[in-house]
C-alpha cells in the first residue's frame, strides 16, 4: 500500500491533486497537509503542518509511514513580489526540509513542482529549451531555480528519488488561484460565467504558456511513476500544452459567451510575465516519460465554462 503525503493540498493544484490520488490509491494512502484550516466539510486524512517547521514534518512522516511526498507547499510570483522573505523562507527551508527528512526516512519518491518562472529576460521567448541559462528577476523564479538545483543535488549526491516539471500557468475551476501572474486566466473564466466585465491586469498581447488542471495532474502523477531509468532530466523537465494572447482567451470565451466584456489596464504583474517564455520546447519530457497534453485552448475553454456554470449556477 503506497503512503503519500501532498504539501500544500489545500492550494490549487493540491485540492484536485488529492482528489486524483485518492481515487487511483486509495483513501487511506493519502495524506493531506497544509497550514491553513481546511473548511469543516473536508474529507480524507488532514494534518496541519507549516513546511518551514522540519520537526512537524518528520512527525507525520514517522506518524504515517510515508514512502512519497508530493511538495506543493509555495508562495507564487505575485505574492512573492510583496513578500520576498515570505516566498524565500517558504520555498527555499520549506523544500530543504522536505528533502532533509526524505533523506533520514529514505523516502521512496519526492515530487516537486518548478515553473516557467525559473527563465528570466534573456531566455529565448519561442519553444524555450530545457537547458538554457537560468536567470529569474523575481524572488519565486530564485527560489524555482533554487529548488531544481536542490533536487537534483539530493539525487546526485544521496541517491534521493527527486523529479519535477516546469509547470506554465494552471487553468482550473475547483480552487482559486493562489497569487500567481498567470491569475488573470482562470479569472477571466469566473467573471465570464458570473456574467460580469473583467479587467485584465495583463495586455491583451500577453502571451504564455498555459495547461488545463487535469493534465497539470496527469503530468504530475505520470513523472512520479515514470521508470527513473529513461529519465534524462530529474527536477527540470519542461511541460506545456498551449500558449495564447490574454486577448486570444477573452476571444475564446466569448465563442460560448459572446456578451463578455474584458478591459487590459496592465500593473505590475505585466513585468513578470513579460520575463517568461511564450511557449515552451516540451520534447524531452515526451520522449522519455510519454507527456502528452488532452486539452487544447477549444477544448479547455468548453470544459471551465460548463465546469463553472454547474458550480456557479447549480439551479439552471
Ligand atoms: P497555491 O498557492 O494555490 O497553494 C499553495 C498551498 O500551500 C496553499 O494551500 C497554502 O496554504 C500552502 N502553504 C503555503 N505556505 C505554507 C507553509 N509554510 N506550510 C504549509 N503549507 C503552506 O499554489 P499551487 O498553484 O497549488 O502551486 C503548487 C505548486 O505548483 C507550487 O510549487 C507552485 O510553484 C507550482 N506551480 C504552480 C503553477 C500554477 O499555475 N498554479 C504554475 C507553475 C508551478
Ligand atoms: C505564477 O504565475 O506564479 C504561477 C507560475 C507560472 O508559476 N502560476
């Protein structure tokens, strides 16, 4: 029976992250853990635990028997910009601690999302390589770099079973996202089936890569069972499954909800997404552990906005 613990399960990846999980292994094998109160309906096994608190952590390790963590416990680009100690302390002891107590407890498999945010301005913006130079103007896209650098060193060095996907912006209807700069996307979809204006803190220029939640997690758990022979890369594995324009989104609503109203006043999340790629070169992830994406633009679009009328507007 697998024991796994996902960090940060209560955040947008890790609330459907857990779902998933708990279908494919079974309730009891999975443990979720974040340091907010999860809402009082929650289902499943739950511990609280801040991942900057390594002794918590080797508690529910020890507690639980767990042989795989998934390490989605982070502060994002946005939130991080306001708060750059925050996002280091968080992203950078959080991780060393995770892999610390991986290492005393020879932890099977540690999973550990990175993200487009590790490229900085000068990567090339078009099909951006796996192997390029790293050089992220923001604090999350250090602690990104950090992270991989980190991964990799533990496998090198201690044999830990480390593995992660660059992931671009996650598209999703089940939780909010939690201060990212690639926010405006699955905002854009909740004020279109609210039936209200939206005001895109982007241009409508703006492209980047993007991926609909259920292949972020079939990305996820495919890696994490991937054979570790075939793979050429350990933590920094790009992944993607679409690129298109703020303007190109709002367009594609507007095929299933033509009255939809989206202004562009850009802030200061404009300079970030302007550092990162507009589309990623992914090949290496599908040669060597299958990646491929289900969802296109067309195809995510139809799914969000039946998603969120159903949630949204349960009676009609
Ligand atoms: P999120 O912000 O939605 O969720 C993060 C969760 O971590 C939250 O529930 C929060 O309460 C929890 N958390 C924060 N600090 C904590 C701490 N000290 N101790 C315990 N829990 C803590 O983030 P997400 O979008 O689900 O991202 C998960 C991972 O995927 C992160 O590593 C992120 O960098 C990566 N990622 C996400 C995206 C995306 O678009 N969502 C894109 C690229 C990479
Ligand atoms: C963010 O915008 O910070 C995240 C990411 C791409 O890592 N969605």
């Amino acid at each position: 029976m697998k024991r796994i613990m996902v960090t940060g399960a209560l955040g947008q990846i890790g609330s459907e992250l857990i779902v998933k999980l708990r279908e494919k292994y079974g309730s009891d094998s999975v443990l979720a853990v974040d340091y907010r109160v999860p809402d009082k309906d929650y289902a499943g096994l739950f511990e609280l635990a801040d991942v900057r608190d390594r002794e918590a952590l080797d508690r529910l390790v020890t507690k639980y028997k767990i042989d795989t963590i998934y390490h989605l416990a982070a502060i994002l680009s946005a939130k991080g910009e306001s708060n750059p100690q925050l996002a280091f302390e968080t992203n950078i002891l959080g991780l060393y601690n995770v892999l610390e107590v991986g290492l005393k407890h020879r932890i099977e498999r540690i999973i550990v999302p990175s993200s487009i945010a590790v490229f900085g301005p000068d990567a090339p913006k078009e099909n951006t390589p796996v192997e390029v130079a790293l050089q992220p103007t923001t604090m999350y896209g250090i602690t990104k770099v950090t992270g991989e650098l980190l991964g990799n060193y533990y496998y090198h060095r201690f044999g830990l079973d480390v593995r992660g996907v660059r992931l671009p912006g996650i598209i999703s209807s089940e939780t909010l996202p939690g201060g990212g700069t690639t926010d405006y996307a699955v905002e854009m979809f909740y004020a279109a089936v609210k039936g209200e204006p939206y005001v895109c803190f982007v241009r409508a220029d703006t492209v980047l890569p993007m991926m609909y939640m259920p292949d972020c997690i079939k990305a996820l758990i495919q890696l994490a069972e991937a054979d570790g022979s075939n793979l050429r890369y350990r933590c920094n594995y790009n992944v993607t499954a679409m690129s298109f324009s703020a303007g190109e989104l709002a367009d594609a609503i507007r095929e299933f909800i033509p009255d939809f109203v989206c202004e562009f006043k850009p802030d200061h999340r404009q300079k970030i997404a302007d550092a990162w790629p507009r589309s990623l070169d992914d090949s290496a992830a599908r040669e060597d552990w299958g990646w491929q994406p289900d969802y296109d633009l067309k195809s995510m679009t139809k799914d969000m906005i039946d998603k969120l009328r159903k949630k949204l507007h349960p009676s009609k």
